[in-house]
C-alpha cells in the first residue's frame, strides 16, 4: 500500500517507542567517522555554549582563556552590546546546521571534504576542552576527562575515514532514516538539558520531588500542545488559548464561588464555554475564510478584554478542596502501580497487533529481537516514570504517586494520540494540511474538519484551564498569558511543520517537557526572567528554521 509523505500509515498502533515523526522521506547518510567526530563535537560545543545561556555574561570568565579573550573582545570594560546567551544559542545552531549539511552530499561534495571538515571541527572542540582543563590548576576535573574522550572519538572517527580514502577504500555509511533521526534529536536534546541543570543544581533537579512538580507544571502545556498538534496539522494557528485559558478558568472560579454552584456543573461550563469559543474561531476562519491568525489574534485580544470586564479586574480566590485536588493531589502509589501495570500489557498488546496488521497488509513482519526490545524500552519508560512519582515522600512513611493533573494530561495525551493515527478523522486533518487542494477534490470537507479541530482545541483549553486554575487557587484576568507561546513551541520543538501535514502527539508532549524542563531548571538557577525569554523565543525561531530548512531538502 503506497502512502503520502503527509499521512500516517493505516493500522500502525502509537506503540511509545515507535511513535516518530512523519516525514518528506529519505536518509541522511553520515559515516562511521563523521558519526562519531561530531557528536564529540557537538557535545563539547553544547557544554561551552550553555554556560551563555543559563548565567549570562557574569560567570564567563570562568571557562577558560579563551571564553575570557571573547568575552573582553566584545564587551570591554562594560557588558557587551549583545546578550553572550545569543551567541551561545548561535553556536548550538550552527553545529545543528553543520551536522544536517554534511549528511547530505548536495553539500558535503565527498567523503573526503566531509571527513576533513569534520576533523577540523573535531580539533577546534579538543582545544576548548583543554583550554578549560588547563585554565584550572586542581586535578584532572570533567574538562580533561572530556578532552580525553572527545581526542579518542575524533582521532578514531575522523582517522578512520581519511585511512580508509588514502587506501583506495570505500567510506562505510551508517543510514539514519530523517524521521528518526528528527526523534532522537529532540530525545537527546531532552536528556542533554536534564544532565547539565542535575549537575548545576547539584543534583536537585532529577530529585523525585522536582521531578514530580516538574510534569505539573507540563500537565497545562501538554493538554494545550495536544491541540495545538491538531490545528497546526491541519496548517492553522490559535494564538488566542492563552487568553481563553484565562477566560474559562476564571468563569469557573466565579461559578463555583460567586454562584455557588456544584463541582461537576462548574467544571463542565469551563469546558463548554471553550467548545463555544472552538466554534466561533472554527466558523469565522472555514466559512467566512478569515485567515487563523487574524481570527485568534483578535481572541487574544477579546476574550481577555471579556475576562477583564466579568472579574471587574479583580483575583477570585478557589478555597474548596476537591477543586484544588485536582491540581495538587496525588493518587497515590498503589493506583500508580496499577497504571503502569495495564499501561505495560496495553503496549503488549498493541505491539502484537501492530505486527499482526504489518503480515496482513503484506509488509516484512518486526524479528523477535526488535519486537522484545520496543516492549521493553517502553515498559522501563513507564515503569521509571511510576517509580520516580512514588518515591516522592510527602511526610515520613508517605508518599505522593502520580500527580492527579498528570494522570489528565496522559489521558489527553493517549486520547489524541489514538484520535490522530487510528482514526479517518485523524487521517482527514493530516490530508487537509498536507495538500488543501487534493483534500477538497477527495471528497474531504475542509470546512467541516476546521471547524471540528478548533472545538476539540476549545475543549482541550477548557480542561488546561481547570487544571491551571486549581493549582494556582484562583482565577485571575491575567492568567495563562503567553501560553500559546509555550504550546506552539512545544509543538515545534516536537517536529510539528507549521506548514502543516506533519508531527505527532508525542514529538508535541516531549515539546513540552523540554519547555518545561527550561522553565523549571532556569528557576532553579535563579535565572533572571528576561533571560528565560530570551532563551525561549529563540528556541522557537531556531526550531522554525530548522524546520524549513528540512522542508527545502525533502
């Protein structure tokens, strides 16, 4: 069965460790050499590039000669004009860059400029690591332990290729599918953020307890990326959800204070009024073609000038308890055990049936080998995860378990993520972005699937909101701004096109747990704020780039 770029394949289950990123297709070819000299590189350059973004231009002085020559060079006797943290956040960009061109031959000529360039870059990363080792006079330290280990992978990598040319050899390929290796990016981004602020916060930050407030504080940019993922898909944008979190949130704080009505009535108004908000964006841009971005911009505007007017201006405080449960309790380590039990035997199952599915359509079925691995990577993920929530100890003898706002966000998160791959609804919004014009002559009602996915991101932000709420305590006129920001991001960062026709549920959710890893490590730091955002609009911009330079090579 031949399938589009843009469309997810049919009977393919959302198994964890399978869920990757659609994509134009094709390979990025990086020899053994290449592989291992850059990502010494790149890691070199990652742990002399961050201290620029995290403390800025006080604490540069302290990495080595050479950060010292830059630093005076640019600023002199007073700061420079520039913030260093954009210089540090070019440099991680264009190592990115370097690392996607030499993949390509289009750009890299041959194997023997590759493996040159390559070693050159190799060489400039083991003269910071030991202009780090020998700026300090206290034993060996973590920069010649790196200088050893980035001399070893460059001189074996590039080495290895240059002998194999000088030889008359062939230069042996390692073949990296784009679409695993656009996951593995964001999944080793997501590692490399967690093991530098471990270290800096001193082992704070991979801390049960920061652990388990780390993912509340994902729990409303993960339930907003989810349908984020499904209006970009379809190549809209929201930008009002910030705003409507704000006006929903605070509607159900009014109700249930000012009104005195009941929790589920209360709750399920919140959700209502965003379906209502979801619809008259969906009908203004599919029926009256409105462009989504002047649709939403004038909601962002709106619906907080509404909030504003309905509070009067003023902060309703939450005081009952099951409202607030739901954004700071716990269900405890037994439901949390049980989860992961049924969540391990469901990816079993949908393991099976997708091999199952793979022999029906006449497609090679998984080997054992891989089939045993994909479970087992996922169980130890899920089974981590419940492990790292309860060992939380709330007071001596008890302990938390998985955050209820969690347990939310991950029935969302399954829920779109079902609704996207096995559903033609799922499939519909995909085409729709994909390609509009052979949507519409197949039949697909683009109107009607607008006006439907801005409902389900209407309903989605009245949940974000419930949840936001509750853990805040209160309902305030300006609560949930710049939200949009953090879901947008996620969803870019996740590998979403804001094209449209490409990206995926999890890429969307890991998005947001880089975002909210940044959030929270730099809290932790102490980082100004005007540095966090900084840090996060050029996350954004460089994670658009990338995007659209991958576009113009597929």
């Amino acid at each position: 069965m031949s399938l589009t770029a843009n469309e997810p394949e049919i009977d393919r289950p959302p198994v964890v460790a399978d869920l990757v990123l659609p994509s134009h297709g094709g390979e990025v070819n990086f020899s053994i050499g290449q592989t291992l000299s850059l990502s010494a590189a790149t890691f070199v350059l990652y742990c002399f590039s961050l201290p620029w973004l995290v403390f800025g231009v006080e604490e540069v002085s302290g990495y080595g000669v050479v950060w010292r020559v830059i630093y005076y060079a640019v600023a002199g006797e007073n700061r420079p004009p520039i913030p260093l943290a954009v210089l540090g956040i070019v440099l991680l960009c264009a190592v990115a860059v370097i690392f996607i061109l030499l993949g390509n031959d289009r750009f890299s000529g041959n194997a023997r400029k590759s493996s040159i360039v390559i070693t050159a870059l190799g060489v400039v990363a083991v003269v910071l690591m030991l202009n780090h080792y020998f700026s300090y006079q206290s034993g060996i330290g973590g920069g010649g332990v790196a200088a050893l280990f980035g001399i070893a992978l460059i001189a074996g990598g590039g080495l290895y290729d240059l002998i194999s040319i000088v030889n008359g050899g062939s230069v042996r390929k390692i073949n990296i599918p784009v679409m695993l290796l656009r996951a593995y990016t964001i999944l080793f981004a997501l590692i490399a953020i967690w093991v530098y602020f471990h270290f800096w916060t001193h082992g704070l930050f991979l801390s049960s307890r920061n652990m388990s407030i780390l993912f509340q504080q994902m729990a409303v940019t993960g339930v907003l990326a989810v349908g984020m993922l499904m209006v970009i898909v379809t190549g809209q944008i929201d930008l009002s959800v910030g705003s409507v979190v704000g006006l929903t949130g605070g509607v159900a704080a009014m109700l249930l204070v000012w009104q005195s009505w009941g929790l589920v009535p209360g709750l399920l108004a919140a959700i209502l009024l965003g379906i209502v908000i979801g619809a008259v964006h969906g009908a203004l841009i599919a029926y009256m073609n409105i462009p989504a971005f002047i649709v939403t911009l004038g909601g962002l505007l709106a619906w907080r000038g509404a909030i504003k007017g309905i509070s009067e201006g003023s902060t309703v405080r939450v005081n009952i308890p099951a409202f607030k449960a739901i954004g700071g309790n716990y269900v405890g380590p037994l439901i949390g055990n049980i989860i992961a039990a049924v969540a391990v035997a469901f990816i079993v199952w949908m393991t099976l049936r997708r091999n199952r599915a793979r022999v029906r359509h006449g497609q090679p079925s998984a080997t054992l080998l891989s089939t045993v691995l994909r479970i087992a990577l996922s169980a130890a993920v899920i089974i981590g995860f419940i492990m790292v929530m309860n060992s939380y100890e709330l007071a001596p003898g008890v302990y938390a378990g998985l955050p209820i706002s969690v347990l939310i966000f991950l029935a969302v998160a399954l829920s779109g993520a079902f609704l996207m791959q096995n559903t033609t609804f799922g499939r519909y919004l995909f085409a729709i972005g994909g390609n509009p014009d052979a949507a519409r002559l197949s039949g697909i009602s683009i109107r009607k699937h607008i006006l439907m996915v801005f409902c389900v991101m209407g309903a989605l932000t009245g949940v974000a909101a419930i949840i936001f709420t509750s853990r805040v305590g209160s309902g305030a006129p300006d609560a949930g701004v710049l939200l949009e920001l953090d879901a947008i991001a996620a969803c870019v960062i996740g590998g979403t096109s804001l094209m449209g026709g490409r990206g995926t549920i999890f890429g969307a959710c890991l998005g947001a747990l880089i975002m909210a890893s940044l959030d929270n490590g730099m809290g932790l730091l102490g980082v100004q704020d005007y540095k966090k955002d900084i840090i996060k609009g050029a996350i954004l911009v460089a994670a658009v780039g990338l995007d659209m330079l991958g576009r113009k090579r597929g």
